[in-house]
C-alpha cells in the first residue's frame, strides 16, 4: 500500500512493504532524490522517530516535511495494531 507517491507536488514516495518470510513489515520512505538509497524503517524505529520527532535519519529530509511524514507515520502504525487484532 502506498502512502505517498512521486508527483509534480510530492518528493516522497512511502509505501508498506511486506516481505514474505520475514516476521516484520517495514515502511519504505524514499525522497525523490535519495529513492536508490532504498531506505525503509521497522515499527520500532517509526514509532521512536515519532517519539522523539527527529527525522533526520531519512535521507532527504528536510523540516518543511515534517508534518507530512507525521501524519504518514501515524496512520501506518495505527494500521499496524489494528492488523494485530
């Protein structure tokens, strides 16, 4: 499932990535001019990128995407417990 995606108004492309045979679901997070980079990141480290609010880990990351990458963030994890009921 894709979150965000490259277009004219946003240089991210976010997107749940579900491997099979692995125990853990991971949040791709590429910015358009970091995307071969690949970067993704497990609940954990989402969920402590929220606690603290510092994203500075992702590549591309710049604060005026901070609100964006939030909200994105919040709603993967909340469809991540809800996927575990």
């Amino acid at each position: 499932m894709a979150y965000l995606r490259f277009s004219p108004t946003c240089d991210w492309y976010v997107f749940w990535e579900q491997h099979k045979g692995e125990s853990e679901d991971r949040l791709a997070v590429w910015h358009k001019d970091h995307r071969s980079e690949a970067p993704s990141y497990s609940e954990v480290e989402i969920r402590k990128m929220l606690e603290s609010g510092d994203y500075s880990a992702i590549p591309g990351y710049q604060p005026q995407y901070k609100k964006l990458l939030r909200q994105v963030f919040e709603t993967w994890i909340n469809e991540q417990s809800s996927s575990e009921t």
